[in-house]
C-alpha cells in the first residue's frame, strides 16, 4: 500500500499523475490508512506543541466556576488553513484543555498530506459518478 507522496510536490498535478489510473476501489482501499497517518501526524504534533508549552491552556468551566467555556486562544491569523487540535488532562475533578494549532504556515507537510486524501476522496467520488452514468 502507497504512503502520501513525498513532500514538497506539485499538488493536484502531482496527484493526478500517481492516481491517474487507479479504480475507485483501489482509492477507496487507501483511504483509512491515509486518515490514519494525518490523525497520527496530528497527534505527533500537538505531543511536541504541549512539549515545548506552544499551547493555549483552559481548565473546564465547572472546574473554574465560570457559566460559559475559557477562551482557548485565538488560532493565529495569516498562517494559511489553520487546525486546532485538543489534549484534555483530568484536574481534580475537572479537566484541562491544551489547544495547539496547527498551521499551514508552520506544518505544510500535514496539510500537503490532507489535501492528497482530499483530492483523493474527491476523485473516487468522481469515478463513481463517471461509471453510473
């Protein structure tokens, strides 16, 4: 089974190219796998955002006494597609949020890889369309 195409690439051209001749079945067979290794990455991430204190931290709302939720941060602006991704910590007897946002601007391998697997889904769903007509 293929992984994401090495990165940097030439995007839709480059996707196109591999995929040209691939069955929707032989895309939709990739499709988990790929889901897979984005949330992985994700996850990779945001281990070494809460690592290096790159997180926005909020203790849950109960915890604090307060009726509506803490500002988690304000995802940063001029960075491109930009992808909160959340970690809660048990606290007493409530739960800590770290928020580390992830940026096109600062991660652009994770967001290649995401639109590899969108395209990908776009192009199957295509494929399928193309054969029931």
């Amino acid at each position: 089974m293929p992984g994401f195409l090495p990165y940097p690439n030439e995007g839709r051209a480059a996707f196109e190219a591999r995929y040209r001749d691939w069955s929707p079945d032989e895309l939709r067979s990739i499709l988990e796998s790929f889901r897979a290794k984005i949330d992985e990455e994700a996850r990779e991430l945001l281990k070494e955002r809460i690592a290096s204190g790159d997180v926005a931290e909020r203790a849950d709302a109960q915890q604090a006494g307060m009726n509506e939720a803490p500002n988690a941060g304000s995802p940063p602006i001029g960075q491109g597609r930009v992808w909160a991704c959340t970690q809660a910590e048990p606290i007493g007897g409530g739960v800590r949020v770290k928020t580390a946002y992830l940026t096109e601007t600062r991660d652009p391998q994770l967001f290649a890889h995401m639109d590899e697997l969108v395209w990908i889904i776009h192009k199957t769903k295509a494929l399928e369309e193309g054969s029931k007509k």
